[in-house]
C-alpha cells in the first residue's frame, strides 16, 4: 500500500531517452528511498523512483501501469482514501495487479483524467506518463508536503523530487536574483521561486501537465478556504469541539497505519502532545516517542514531553546531544540545494535521525500554529490594531523620525514597524525582514520587497483581498505561504535525510476545512491561541503543558555563533567572495558580527541567514551533489 520514495523524470522534444540519466537522477536522491529503485523508458519519456518501503512490501514496486500499459505512474507519498478509491475502480471495470496505493492513480487517470486527482486525500507527489496522448501529468498534494521541481527547456521538461535531480540532468543553473531578495525577506524562497531561473517549484494543490507542442499547462484542483473572521457562527462552541475531536482523531488513525515500525515526534509542545495522546488512545501496543534536548535547559523541552510518555504510557526515547555543529551544517547546505535559513531545521535533522534508528514513519504535530493561531506573532497582530486609530500623516511622521534614527538605535525597528501605513505591512516587518535592516545590509539594487503594493504583487496567490481583518490576512498568509515554503520543506528534507516518513495528522485537508471555518474569535482569545483546539483536545494533556508558555524548536544558535561556529562565520562571513558578490555591504557585515560576539544585540537569524547564502554559493560553485549523514554524538 503504502510509499514514501523520490521521484524524478524527463521528456524530451524528439529524441530517445537515456536510461543512464534517469538512474543517475534518482541515485542523487537515494537518501529518500534506500529500499528499492524502478525506471520505465518510453521513446522521449523515462520515469524513475527510490522507494521507502512501507506496505504491501512484496507487491509494491514501481513504476505501475495500467491494464495495457499505456498509462505509467511513479508516486511519491500516501493515499489513506485509496481502498474506497480502488473498490469504486474495480466496480468501474478497471482491474488491478497490486494491493498499494500507487496503483490506484493510473486507474484514476484513465477514469477521470486530471480532474480524478481532486479525489485523494493524503499527501502526494506522483508523475504519470500517459503513452496514448504523448503527455507528462504531475501533481502535488494540497499543502505540498511532498515537493515538486520541474524545468521546462528548449529541448523537454525535467521533475525531480529534489532540485539536485535537475541540477544532475544538465538544467541551466542561472541564478534568480528576485528569489534571493525572497530570501533575505523570508529565511527561505516560497513557491514558485526557486535559486535558479530555469527551475521552479510546483505549487502545493495544483497540477501540471506537459506535451512536446503546448508545453506547459498549469491548474489548480484545491486552495484553502480563507479564515473566518466573523460573523454568526455556523455551529455552537460545543458543536466545534465534538467535530475537532472526531476529524483529529480520524486524522491520526488513518496515518497510522504501516507494516514497519511506526511512531511519533514528542517535543512537550501541545499540537505533538495531542497527536501521541490520540495515539496511545487508538493503539493496542505503546506508542513509541521519541524527544531531544540540548545541554542548554532554555532550550529542553524533555521533562514536559515525559510527562506526556508517561500519562500514555509509552515507549519513549529520549536524547540529550552535543551535536558536531560544523559538519552538520555543511550537511544542511547539501540537503536543502537552495539558499534555506530556518535554524530549526538542526533539530528536526537531530530527532529524525534519532527516530530512524527505531522506526520508518513517525507522526508529527505539524500545522497546528497556523491553523488554529498558536503563534506569538498572530496575538501581536491584534495588540498592533491600536496604532491603525493614529492618524496616516502622524504615521508617515513617525516613519520619518525612524528613518533618520542610527541603525544601532534600540526601539528603531518598532517605531518603523508601528508607523506602516497598513496592517499587511506591519506584520511583515514585525514578523520577517525589517526595512532598517534591509536598508543597511542590502547593496544597491538588492532590496527586497518593501511595501504593500510590492508585497501584494509577490504574493498576490497567498494574500486575501485588502478588506480582510489583520488576523485573517496572517493566518491565511502563514497556512499558505510559510507552512508550504518553510515548515514543510523543512520537515520533508531533514526527515528524508534520515530515510525517515513523517505524517502530518493536522494537515489534512478535511481538518483543515472545518478548522477554517471556526470562527477566528474562538482560535485566539484573551492572548491565547489554539483556544478552541485546547477546549476539545486540552483534557487529554497534563495542565503544566496547558499553561507554559510556547517555546518553539530551536538550538542554542546564537551561542554556537559566539562558539564552535565562530570560525565558519568568519571564513564565510568575512570573506572576499562574499563582498565580491555585491549582494550586502561588508562593512555593515563586520558590523552585525561584531555586534553579536559583544553581546549587545542577538543579530543570530541574519547572520545565519547570510552564513547559510554564502556555503550555498560555494556548494553550487562547486557543483557538489554529495549527501552524507551528520555525525551526533549522544550522552
């Protein structure tokens, strides 16, 4: 039944395909699928895969054809609707050699075409190959859990899993200056964008297909509804509950089932908590957990997720590390292919690693922040809805007063941040690059996006119309955008690194809809987000974990900077190759990092974030594909 593997693939304009490309692709991606590997070769076309075994283990190798062998699938991912799937199928006419899921797509295609692909509820990357009309059909799962990249060229189009399958196939590596100024804005480059010009990313819910005369074709079958903001309730508080708790707990069942073994990340947040809890509640046999700490208790979240293990009753792991700093960095680079700066992708790389060594699939607590307003920064924007009662021109003057202010002046940022002349532009430069900053760091030419008009235009698919309320605007912006762009890759890079499946109870879809439609009021209330999830869910929890307050996973990155990473900054950061690349001031460089040793201000997120940019230009200079495992040593 069941695959988590790397796909990758091509088709080329009149000319025969070269089985040895396809290989090498999908060697580059062995790390995803250590267990089995399939190619199909058809005239232009050629389609490969690396598998992760885990159902149907005999039976489930691809690619999958059709009855005559006209339609070719490779898959990446989970089906959990796919046995009523299969059955209407069958009932259909279509007959079927195999038990997984992977099958069943071919037969959806033959049946529904393009649209069959609304139907499936899991999350899913998979590329077809339809021989009768000469034509490439790729699709990605609603929130993109499973990535896509694809290049279309003179000479055919090219997909990979990973953008390192491209890179291997010769796609030109150009890079894309606008997704760089996207990065600086945002730790990561959000779909479409990729690093280079000829590549981009397949949005989450939306599929592609391609033929050697249109090229080309593009459609969406999902998008999350908007938030709802207000307004009279479509059900009672007490409704909501019931149906969370009955759509949660059907979400975790579904993800539960495997013929390997299987079991859950344990960070001692709520939304992992809840998962384990729901576990241990449908589970014969103890859940097996798994929970990292660091040497540095403000970073330890481990006697709260024991308290979880322990009122469930599990299997629990637990690990203290002292992680080699260095070379897993070096590791990230080569994991991530483009320019990616969220820190927390250490620990995710850490536990996932951890996990592997006891089990193929782990459940995760993914989405709950963005779905049901667990972040600090979705109260914050309710406490910033004062300052849109000040004056426009009082604004615009205390924006002056900011400009002229020294970089090094403290209360800068806020006062900049409190004067923007709209709720759109507040939240983003209280939540992601600040224009101060911007302006100092940035060479000529080299600014990203700054107001609301350039910020609409960028991400004009992941904003609501202007009329819609702050708090609206930031979830649907952080649930499309930043999930997708950032949480997601994060999550899928470190745990296929470690030939690790993760699932996502709180992203699917069907949740995910109803949670939309509960009322933002009862989301956040009183400062507190999750207020309705924790009414439905919260007794399941001990009350310590109900009342601390939210630590995020994080390393201790700033005094690793300062530490074991000191010397990696400096050769980096310092460096003549990165003031000859024109993109930041060096002097404003020296700056930052002098500023961060003394301990006068935490300048960690940018310095890593420009640490991060520069080993990716010196991978990408090198041509480098290598992946290896970091080196982590436990005590």
């Amino acid at each position: 039944m069941k695959t988590v593997c790397g796909i990758a693939g091509f088709f080329r304009k009149n000319q025969a395909a070269d089985a040895a490309l396809v290989k090498t692709m999908c060697d580059r991606i062995r790390h995803r699928g250590p267990d089995d590997e399939g190619y199909h070769i058809d005239g232009g076309c050629a389609l490969g895969m690396r598998r992760l075994s885990i159902i149907d283990l005999n039976t489930g190798h691809q690619p999958i054809a059709n009855e005559d062998e006209s339609v070719w699938v490779v898959f990446n991912g989970e089906i959990y609707n796919y046995q009523p799937l299969r059955e209407r199928l069958i009932q259909q006419g279509h007959r079927f050699r195999t038990k997984s899921d992977t099958e069943v797509l071919v037969h959806l295609y033959e049946q529904e075409g393009v649209e069959g692909v609304a139907r499936l509820r899991g999350m899913f990357a998979y590329a077809i190959w339809d021989a009768r009309q000469q034509r490439l059909f790729v699709a990605r799962d609603r929130f993109g859990k499973k990535p896509v990249y694809y290049a279309a060229l003179p000479d055919g189009f090219y997909f990979g899993s990973e953008l390192k399958c491209l890179v291997t196939a010769g796609v030109p590596r150009e890079v894309d200056d606008e997704a760089l100024r996207l990065y600086f804005q945002f730790t990561y480059i959000p779909d479409p964008h990729t690093c280079f010009r000829a590549v981009r990313k397949l949005e989450a819910g939306c599929w592609l297909t391609y033929d050697a005369s249109t090229g080309v074709t593009q459609g969406r079958y999902w998008r999350l509804p908007p938030p709802t903001a207000g307004g009279t309730p479509e059900f009672t508080e007490d409704q909501a509950c019931d149906r969370l708790r009955e759509l949660f707990d059907e979400s975790v069942r579904l993800r539960m089932i495997a013929d390997v073994p299987l079991g859950a990340f344990l960070s001692g947040g709520i939304d992992s908590s809840l998962v384990v809890a729901s576990m241990a509640m449908q589970s014969s046999e103890p859940v097996r957990t798994f929970s990292i700490g660091f040497e540095e208790a403000e970073f330890t979240e481990l006697p709260y997720a024991l308290q979880v293990a322990q009122r469930y009753k599990t299997d629990h792991h637990e690990i203290v590390v002292r992680p080699d700093s260095v070379a897993l960095v070096e590791k990230l680079v080569q994991h991530f292919d483009e320019p990616f700066a969220d820190s927390s992708a250490i620990p995710t790389y850490i536990v996932s690693e951890f996990a592997r060594r006891y089990v193929k699939v782990a459940l995760s607590g993914d989405g709950g922040d963005e779905l049901f307003a667990g972040y600090d920064s979705f109260a914050l924007v309710e406490k910033l809805r004062v300052w849109d009662r000040v004056p426009r021109a009082a604004r615009a003057a205390m924006s002056g007063v900011a400009n002229l202010l020294p970089y090094s002046t403290y209360g800068k940022n806020y006062l900049y941040g409190v004067s923007r002349p709209n709720s759109l532009e507040r939240y983003f430069q209280f939540n992601y690059a600040n224009e101060a900053m911007k302006r100092s760091l940035f060479a000529s030419g080299w600014l990203p996006p700054a107001n609301g008009d350039e910020l609409r235009r960028t991400f004009q698919e992941y904003l609501l119309p202007d009329d819609a309320d702050p708090l609206s605007q930031a979830l649907y912006f952080e649930a499309r955008a930043n999930l997708t762009g950032d949480m997601l890759v994060k999550v899928d890079r470190m745990s296929m690194a470690a030939s690790l499946e993760v699932r996502c109870p709180l992203l699917d879809h069907e949740l995910a809809e109803f949670a939309q439609r509960i009322p933002n009021s009862w989301k956040l209330r009183d400062g507190k987000g999750k207020w309705i999830l924790l009414r439905a869910l919260g007794e399941r929890l001990p009350g310590e974990l109900l009342n601390r307050r939210k630590m995020g996973f994080s390393v201790p990155l700033a005094k690793w900077l300062r530490g074991p990473l000191r010397e990696m900054l400096h050769d980096n950061l310092l460096s003549r190759s990165l003031a000859e690349r024109g993109i930041v001031s060096p002097k404003f460089v020296q700056y930052l990092v002098s500023e961060h040793e003394s301990g006068r201000r935490d300048n960690q997120s940018w310095l890593w974030s420009l640490l991060m940019l520069e080993l990716w230009f010196r991978e990408t200079e090198r041509g480098a594909v290598a992946i290896s495992v970091s080196p982590v040593v436990a005590r």
